[in-house]
C-alpha cells in the first residue's frame, strides 16, 4: 500500500526565505502549500483539506493569532505550529490559550521543520513500527521463558510486561498485532495455571518463595501506618485489574506519587473467600475456625451475606495486633448517590486513624456488561473495557475523594483489590447437583466434577484453607479462561455467558493484583 502523502500549508509573509524547507519538505514527499498573508491561508483552508500548517505570528494583514482563531474554527483537530521571531512568554500564553500545538522560534532550521512533521504526521506510523519491532523481540522472549520452570518473581515481571504491551497496542491499533498479543496471553495462562497447581499449597505453608498472599495484607501494609501519625485510609475496590488501576493512576497521576506492590489472590479468587480474608488477616479455614459466627459462605448463602461481617473480622485484627484504635471507619459504597454523599463528606473521616472504603463499581461494571447488551457493544473488547472503566473514574466519587484527600497533611492511602477478572472465552461441561453453587469459575457441592485440563479438583478443600461445607462437598476451580456450563440447556448458557469478564478462578488477571501506596505532590 502507498504511503499518504501528507498536504502541508505554510502561511509566511516571506515566504521566499523559508524557500529551502519548503524543499526539503518536497523533496521527503511532503505536498506542501503557501500563502503570504491569512485571508489567502484562510481561503485555502476553507476549500480542501491539510493535515498541518505552519503558521507565522507576526504578517501584514490579519495577525497569526487572528488566523489561528479562524483555522481552528475550520478544523479543530488539524495540527497548527506557530513560528515566529516573537520570544514573549505572554505570545506563547495567549497562543496556547488559543490551542496551537507547538510553537518555533526564528529561525529555524530543517530539522526542526522535520520533527515536527514527524511528530504530528508521522508519529502513529513510527510509533506502530517501533511498538511492532519491540513486541515482537518480546514475544520471542517470553514464548521461550514460560517453558522454564519460572518462580513468582518471574511470572509477575511476564504479566506486567503483558499489561504494558496491552495498553500500548491500545494506541496503535494497526499495528495487526491483536491477535497475536491474545493468543500469547492464552498460552501464558495456559503456563501460569500449571504454576499455580503446583506451587499454590506450598505458599499457603509458607513454602516455595510465595508471594504475599490476601490474607497478609493487613500485616504487611498497613501496621506501620496506623502506628504513625495522621489518618490511615485503606480502599478495597471490589474486582480491579492492573489495567483498571494503571488507567485511574494515569488520572491521579497530577495528585500523587506511586509505590506499587504485588500480591496473589487466595483461591478461589471470589469476594466472599479473598475480601474476607483481606479484612480477617486470616485464611477462610481459620476465620470458620475462630469466628465461626463471622463466616456464612456456603452454596445456599445470598451473597450480601457473604461479606456481612468485614468491619468485625477488621476490628479483630485491630485487637490481635494490641492496637489503642478503639474505634474505626468502615464504609461500603455500592451505589452511586452515596458515593457522593461520602465524597462530600471525606474530610469529616481524617479525624479518625483508619478508615477502611470498599468500592463495588468495577465489580459492578463487569457484571453488567454480562447482562446488559449495550455495554458489551460499548466495551466489545478489553482495550474497551479499559476505556469504560477511564470513563467512569473520571466522574467517580472515588476519584473526587481521592482529589480530596491528597491536600490533608500526613494522611497515608493504601490502594488494593481483593482479585481481579479475565475475559472468559471458552466454556466447558461442568457435572453436580442442584445444590452445586452457581459461580461460573468456581463451584462446590456433592461430586461437582470437569475434566482434570479445565479445572483444579480439590477433594480436600481444608489443605487448600478453605471451610469444607460437608463430607462429601468437593471443589472444583476453573484454569486460564475457562467457564462452566452445566449439560442442562448447555448452548444457551454457553453462547450467554462466552465473552464477559469473571473471576474465582486461576489466571494472570485474576490473581496478580497491585497494591497501591499514595504519596501526596
């Protein structure tokens, strides 16, 4: 296919000097166009097209700025760099003001000129050949490391990798790249789920370098700022990915500073098993165990239920660790009049040491997309799913607090999820009773069976710290991006739930999750 060839308009009252560049320009298949004053750059403009336009500041006639004004009436989106001899700050001022996109000094010389049609012509071209070169090298790379016998250190550098090459090709979505990127993420899962099989119940004994895992987040991050002074607030929102949470970082990015850790998810990577033991600072098996009165996670449980108690199972945690925190804030915001109710009120909770804020929205934005078909048509993939999830943080009470709370003085902020979701792509049999619970990642009940490369089959559910709910209840946890389907109507519920966002299973996605320390600018 041909290159475009780029149509540029350079407005000089002298042009004849500027004679030089405008050859060059020529002469790297540039189609370059020129007027001497702005009602003849005007005229031209109105009349066809230009994808940029050098324009000077100080001609007979109408001034540039004056130009610049009705240019950008003609065509907003259309690259306009100013060059001019004029140095003052307040032209450069009142220029940005009035939307130029770059500015020159006289007198400039060819590559500058060249620069900036690179920049602002060429730069998705460039970028998507450059994006291209380095993943490629990349994909080589790692297509030969997940044959090796990897540790966490090395699977969580993979995934982070995984990530950042995700949301670059988002910019450089002809690059041809998509398919290519997904498939390495099937095999990558496909490698980590064999890691985790064999390694989970190691770490849960402390074995194995493990990573830290949900039920030591307390202990590892936030005992020391509760110890200093100034408030402690801790933020659990219910189902972030890294993604999610590089794009809200990229918004907070004018607020904060950012020490980012990671941790695993337990298993199964499901709210009423990794939340409870977030706020427990104990696995599932030993909250049944010593707050049995706490722990209501069973197939016939509702789920508001099973997340009743995470204000008490914190306040416990409090007094194992002989804090002198008597009392605590404990927020849940599922909806989105009192986000912004608490939004408004955030600075009323500094007085306290610790306020704890867990955030359904994500959770909420991944379920709905399942249910609703307009937003699987506005997020049809995950590079969408990203952008929704940038849209709505934008006008979240989240984000508002956030703002907020970055002007208290000695305030620390702790950021985390308790799992992550993946795009669940292929569906497979499941078998049970009808007292089998219905997640579609995981599930528990009498001989509830899938075959062996689908899923974890756990028939002792203890040494996996989680409570066995009878004798003959066995648990079943679904690998890389597989979902169960029971035989019963098997096509309707296959084709309903292919392509939305679960979690409670083992994948990348789900189970390597940030932990996020904010730092005030």
């Amino acid at each position: 296919m041909d290159q475009k060839k780029w149509k540029i308009l350079w407005i000089d009252d002298e042009i004849e000097l500027l004679r030089p560049h405008i050859i060059l320009l020529k002469q790297r298949e540039y189609d370059v166009f020129t007027a001497t004053n702005g009602e003849d750059a005007i005229e031209l403009a109105r009349n066809q097209h230009f994808d940029m336009i050098f324009l000077d500041e100080m001609m007979v006639g109408i001034s540039g700025l004056e130009t610049l004004t009705v240019l950008k009436d003609i065509d907003s989106n259309t690259p306009v760099i100013m060059v001019t001899k004029n140095e003052a700050e307040s032209l450069m001022e009142e220029a940005i003001g009035l939307k130029i996109d770059d500015y020159l000094t006289k007198p400039v010389n060819p590559a500058q000129i060249l620069a900036a049609c690179k920049k602002f012509l060429e730069a998705q071209r460039i970028g998507t050949e450059k994006f291209t070169q380095n993943y490629l090298m990349g994909f080589n790379e790692i297509s030969q490391r997940i044959m090796d016998k990897l540790n966490w250190t090395e699977w969580l550098e993979i995934y982070i990798k995984l990530v950042n090459w995700s949301m670059e090709l988002d910019k450089y979505t002809e690059s041809g790249m998509q398919q290519t990127l997904q498939d390495q993420w099937r095999d990558c899962n496909a490698a980590f789920s064999k890691f985790v099989e064999d390694n989970y119940v190691p770490w849960l004994n402390g074995k194995g370098e493990p990573p830290i895992l949900s039920h030591q987040i307390l202990d590892k991050y936030l005992t020391n700022h509760i110890k200093t002074p100034g408030p402690t607030f801790f933020f659990v929102i219910d189902c972030m990915r890294l993604d999610q949470w590089l794009v809200m970082e990229e918004l907070l990015s004018t607020h904060y500073t950012f020490k980012t850790d990671y941790y695993s998810s337990i298993l199964p990577t499901a709210t009423p098993y990794s939340r409870n033991a977030i706020f427990a600072g104990m696995t599932p098996l030993e909250i049944k165990k010593y707050y049995p009165q706490w722990w209501s996670v069973d197939s016939n449980s509702e789920d508001h239920k099973q997340n009743a108690y995470e204000k008490d199972l914190l306040e416990s945690w409090l007094q194992r660790k002989r804090t002198d925190i008597n009392k605590i804030n404990f927020i849940k915001i599922f909806d989105t009049e009192f986000g912004k109710k608490i939004e408004r009120e955030i600075t009323q909770y500094t007085g306290s040491p610790l306020t704890a804020i867990v955030l359904n929205a994500v959770d909420m934005i991944a379920h709905s997309r399942s249910d609703y078909a307009i937003l699987k048509e506005i997020a049809p993939d995950e590079s969408a799913y990203r952008s929704l999830t940038r849209s709505w943080f934008m006008h979240s009470s989240l984000f508002g607090m956030l703002k907020t709370l970055s002007t208290i003085k000695n305030i620390k902020i702790v950021i985390t999820t308790d799992h992550g979701s993946i795009r669940c792509m292929r569906g497979v049999k499941v078998l049970g009773d009808r007292d089998t619970s219905t997640c579609l990642r995981y599930k528990f009940g009498k001989n509830v069976k899938a075959e062996q490369r689908h899923a974890i089959q756990i028939s002792d559910p203890e040494i996996y710290k989680i409570p066995r709910t009878g004798i003959t209840v066995n648990n079943i946890i679904a690998k890389e991006d597989y979902y169960f389907v029971y035989p019963t109507d098997y096509h309707h519920y296959l084709q309903r739930y292919r392509d939305s966002f679960q979690h409670g299973g083992i994948s990348l996605e789900e189970m390597i999750l940030p932990v996020i320390t904010l730092e005030p600018k």
